[in-house]
C-alpha cells in the first residue's frame, strides 16, 4: 500500500467479506498472510473465520462454505488473502 509518509502509523481496514481462505487465484498481486485458525463459527449461509496473524493481530474473514472453509479447524494452520484494491489505509 502506498503511504504519504513512509514510516507512519496507519490501521489498514478490509471488510471481512473481502478476505479470502486457500490460495489466491493467479494473476493480480493480492496481500497474502499466513495465520493460525482461532474459531470458526456458522452463521447459517456462510461462516465466520477468527484468526491470528504471526504477531498476535486478530483477523476476521467471512466465507462461504468451500473446500477452504472445510480444512479450516481450530488451532489449524490457514492462508487468508484478498485483492489489494480492497483494503483501506487509515492514518491515525
């Protein structure tokens, strides 16, 4: 993400529906993190993904069910990924 000041703080926002399970379809560039599976809870027409990022950070994803979604179990490593384009830069 490209940033006025390089080097400041900022909070990087991305809808929980714009977060992805597995791996990213080729082609774009799409941000692609690594976490640990926290919960993962049905809200009836998809579920819900709490995960842990390396540093401790806490991530939410939306997802419908899928080959992804099923694989995804408490404690379990995941891939979460989503189009560049859809996170937001808020500067503190």
């Amino acid at each position: 993400y490209d940033a006025a000041d390089a080097g400041a703080r900022a909070t990087l926002m991305i809808r929980p529906e714009d977060i992805h399970l597995g791996a990213p379809p080729s082609g774009g560039t799409p941000v692609i993190l690594k976490a640990t599976v926290r919960d993962k809870v049905f809200l009836g027409s998809a579920w819900r993904i709490y995960a842990a990022l390396p540093s401790g950070q806490e991530i939410a994803a939306h997802s419908a069910s899928g080959e992804a979604v099923d694989h995804a179990v408490k404690g379990g490593a995941i891939e979460l990924w989503w189009p560049r384009d859809r996170g937001r830069v808020l500067a503190l």
